[in-house]
C-alpha cells in the first residue's frame, strides 16, 4: 500500500501537476488564481464525493456476490 502511495504522489507531482500549470499559461493573473480556487476546492470535493458513491456501488454490487457483510459499528479492539 505504501508503495502505490509513493508512485501515485510521484506520478502526481511529476505530470498532474505540471499538465494544470500549462493550462493556466494562456489567462490573466486574476483567471488564473479564481481557477485555481475553484479547482482545488470544487472540483477535487466533487472527485472525493464521486469515489465515495463508486466504493458504495462496488460494496453492493460484491455482496450480492458474496453476501452481505455485516460491517460492526464498534471497531476498538480494546473494548470486550
């Protein structure tokens, strides 16, 4: 798990990033800094809110699979 972390922040740092910074070449300064706002914060909550409903599909679509889970609410170990 680690190691995808380190590829995806490696891959994440080396072409996400500078692929968006090209894009913003082309506008004014004042575009340039409400894009930027507006991406970091609406589109990237949108791509978390669209993860989170994909892990849900996926979790339905399994258990009919493989039946359901029953998922504990109480996840301290330490607790009898």
């Amino acid at each position: 798990m680690a190691s995808f972390q380190v590829l995806r922040r490696a891959g994440n740092y080396a072409l996400s990033q500078p692929a968006r910074q090209v894009l913003y070449t082309v506008v004014s300064r004042e575009d340039r800094y409400k894009a930027k706002n507006f991406i970091d914060t609406a589109v990237y909550r949108a791509g978390d809110q669209v993860e989170c409903w994909l892990r849900e599909g996926v979790a339905k679509a399994m258990s009919q699979f493989n039946g359901a889970v029953e998922r504990s609410e109480n996840t301290d170990k330490t607790d009898p």
